[in-house]
C-alpha cells in the first residue's frame, strides 16, 4: 500500500522537476500473440507518462541465459519502437528452444526496468486449423479432405507437431448445429471419410489438436456439402445411361430419314440427257414422264378371227374331187 502511494505521489509530480523525476514504468501486461509460428510480442503502456517515449525489445535463448559467462549476451530484435508491439517471427527462434524476452520503456535518456516473459514456442505458440477444408461426396459418404497449418515458411506444421490430429464436427445443414445432432470423430489422417450419412445437407468444421503440449485451434468456418444418397446416385447414373440411348435412337431416326429423302428427292446417278428429252413433256421441264400416255394405255382387245360362218361358194367340181381330205378340215 505504502508503496502505491507514492508512486501515486511520484506520478503528480510536474515532469519538469528532473532531480526528483520519476523512474519510467515499465511496460505492463506483456503478452505473446502466436499462431503456428508466427510471434509477436505485445504490452500495454500507460499513454499518461508522454508520447516521447520509446521501447526496445530483446531476446536471449534459456540456456544462455543461465551460463554466468554469456547471460549477458541478449538479441536486440526491435529497438526505438513507438508502438506497443514487436513481431519476433523472422528472429529465427527455434521451435523446440525456450527463450526469455524482454521490453523495456526508454525516454529522455533514462530506461525502465525491463518487463519479461519465458517463451517456449513447442509449449506455449497456439496452433492454427487447417490451411484448407474441402468436401466431395462418394457413393452416400462424404470425404473430408484436410490440408495441414502451416508455418511461416509455408510448410506443414506437421514437421514441428508430429502428434497433431483433426477433430471434426459434422451436423445436418445448412443451418447452424444443434447441439444434440452434432456428431464428431477425431484423425490424423488428411483424408476422412464420413460415412452413413442420409440423403441431406451435411456441413462440416474442423479443428488441429496436439497430443504432447496439447493444444487445440479454432474451428473453420463450417462447409456444407449435399449428399446425393446411395439410392438416388444409381438413379442418376441410369437416368443419364437411358438419355444417352435416347439421344442416340433418335440421331439414328434422323440419319436414316435424311438418307431416304435424299435418295429420293436427290438421286447421286442422272439421267442422261437423251432419255430426259424423250421423257419429259416439254423442253426445260426435269421432271421425267415416266408413265406412258393415256392414248397408248387405251386399247381394246382385238380378236383377229375368219369370217363365219362361210360364203355359200360352189368350188369347181374339179376341184373339189381332186382336193385330199385333209385338206378340208385345214381350211375350216
Ligand atoms: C493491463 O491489463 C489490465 C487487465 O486487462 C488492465 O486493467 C490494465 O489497464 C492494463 N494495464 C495497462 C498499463 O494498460
Ligand atoms: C535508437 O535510439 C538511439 C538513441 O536515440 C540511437 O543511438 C540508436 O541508433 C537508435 N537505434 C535504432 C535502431 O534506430
Ligand atoms: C506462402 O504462401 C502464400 C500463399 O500461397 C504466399 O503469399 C507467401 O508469400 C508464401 N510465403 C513463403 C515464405 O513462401
Ligand atoms: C464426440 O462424440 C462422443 C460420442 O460419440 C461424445 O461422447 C463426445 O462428447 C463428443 N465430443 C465432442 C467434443 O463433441
């Protein structure tokens, strides 16, 4: 208590009296911000000291810092800041290693204490979800295809997590879950495949976890996918085979209709010219008559036969007498 009033005390006391100047605070309420292996180091700081004050920041590995002979040795990372905050990601801190690191206030030439913090990213660095979800739809299943978090050099955390695995919620969409129907299951594969589902809308949000230093990630934002159903998919493919056949009929039809009427309309082998000239009515016309004229197709049977019955004619007896019996009937 006694020592809050007089830093309350101190605090009241003009800036301009330099031989009882305060000593500068230090910054308060340091934090480190991570994801994967991004870092950044954040503290808070009173604005009512003024605005000419700066902060400077340095790190120095564990090890290090116990060895009488080089716990001296810091990392100057971020020096003269004006904002309350310092990104450590391209420091190059190894993920196993644990590291102290530090801040402190500077203004008009005097320093605050230093306010520190231990960071040991493989404990204490959050991890991130999945860089990517996607779903497609097998035969009434749904995969879950899932790409890992990735560091900053865009390679998977997977190299620094070894036990990272995905815990994944499934529920009937589109809407948001309800917490009796959500199902879960959890993998280390990449590749998941829910199955069982019925015929609806499933979505689905996945989170990284981590075994050893457990660790846990946001949910993605959830993605719906529809799932056609076992029955309906066989359905579908008949559908498709049967319009396939149909299409196929029916170009068929057309193709040997067209044929027919060319053939008959537009024969490939002319007349030649003098059968056309015959056959046509009238020169110009290339319409054949190919049926003969109507005087030609009129015509009555004739009978040729002899007279009948014969004329009366007495044949000279002469000749008569010298005419052979068969004869006589011949000429009957
Ligand atoms: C530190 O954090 C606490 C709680 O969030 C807050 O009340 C306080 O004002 C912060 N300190 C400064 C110097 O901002
Ligand atoms: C920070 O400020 C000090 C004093 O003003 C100066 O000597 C130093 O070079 C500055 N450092 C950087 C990195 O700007
Ligand atoms: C990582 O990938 C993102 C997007 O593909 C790209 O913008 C970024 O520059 C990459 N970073 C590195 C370090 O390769
Ligand atoms: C996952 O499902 C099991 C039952 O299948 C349940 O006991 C457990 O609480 C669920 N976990 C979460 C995080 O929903």
């Amino acid at each position: 208590m006694l020592v809050a009033a007089f830093a309350v005390l101190f605090l009241r006391l003009p800036r301009s009296d330099h031989a009882a100047a305060p000593p500068l605070a230090a910054p308060a309420n340091v934090t480190m911000e991570t994801m994967n292996t991004d870092y950044v180091l954040r503290w808070d700081w009173d604005q009512s000291w003024g605005q000419d004050v700066t902060f400077t920041t340095q790190y120095i590995s564990h090890s290090k810092a116990r060895n009488p002979h080089r716990q001296d040795q810091w990392e100057e990372l971020c020096a003269n800041l004006t904002h309350h905050s310092c990104d450590l990601s391209g420091a190059g801190l190894m993920y196993e290693g644990k590291y102290l690191v530090r801040v402190r206030a500077e203004a008009d030439g005097s320093c605050s204490q230093w306010a520190s913090l231990t960071f040991h990213p493989d404990k204490d660095a959050r991890v991130g979800p999945p860089s990517r979800v996607s779903l497609s739809h097998a035969d009434g299943a749904v995969d879950v295809h899932i790409e890992d978090p990735l560091s900053g050099a865009n390679t998977s955390m997977r190299t620094l997590l070894p036990g990272l695995s995905y815990h994944i919620l499934y529920w009937e969409g589109p809407g948001p879950p309800q917490s009796s129907q959500v199902q879960n299951l959890s993998s280390k594969a990449t590749l998941v495949t829910l199955s069982g589902l019925g015929r609806t809308c499933y979505c689905v949000a996945v989170q990284t976890l981590n075994r050893y230093h457990p660790k846990k990630s946001s949910f993605t934002s959830p993605i719906c996918i529809q799932t056609p159903g076992a029955l309906v998919w066989w359905l579908s493919v008949l559908c498709f085979l049967g319009s396939m056949l149909g299409c196929f009929l029916l170009g068929f039809f057309f193709y040997k209709t067209s044929k027919w009427l060319q053939t008959v309309f537009f024969p490939a082998s002319q007349l030649p010219s003098h059968f056309k000239e015959y056959l046509c009515d009238f020169p110009g016309s290339d319409m054949p008559r190919l049926l003969t004229s109507d005087a030609e197709q009129r015509c009555d049977k004739v009978v040729v036969c002899p007279r009948w019955p014969p004329e009366e004619q007495d044949p000279p007896p002469e000749a008569v007498a010298a005419s052979p019996p068969g004869l006589e009937a011949d000429s009957r």
